[in-house]
C-alpha cells in the first residue's frame, strides 16, 4: 500500500521536527511545550492511521461484497 509510506515518512519527518524543536537551545521550554503540542497530536494521529493500514493489510475485510455503506446513502 502507497499510503502506508507515505505515512512512514511523514512520521519521520514530524520526529525530525521534534528533534530539532528538542535541541534547540535558543528556545524556552514553554516555547519548545507550544510548538511541540501539536506536532505530538499529528504524531500521535499518523501512528493510529499506521497502525491501522498495517492491521488492514495484514488482515484484509472477508466481504467480497464491498463496502455496505452504500445502500444507506440518501442520493
């Protein structure tokens, strides 16, 4: 799955961020804590989509009928 690298390498590219965030010396730690937060959150939200793609790869849907979603939608 294509999507599975992507991922991959924007979780990398956010722990560089982190890093460079971490030793910067010029910066305080309450300016380190707000600019740290939301890359933490996106961090956190690229690993769950990982993990789930890996799972779906792994493990991939028994229904060969497709998504269901479908037949409840209101054209």
């Amino acid at each position: 799955m294509v999507s599975i690298t992507h991922i991959e390498t924007a979780l990398a590219a956010v722990d560089a961020e982190v890093k460079a965030l971490i030793y910067n010396q010029s910066l305080s730690q309450n300016e380190k804590d707000e600019k740290m937060l939301p890359l933490l959150r996106e961090s956190k939200v690229l690993k769950q989509a990982h993990e789930d793609l890996c799972y779906l790869r792994d493990n991939p849907p028994s229904s060969q009928s497709g998504c269901k979603a479908g037949r409840y939608r209101k054209e």
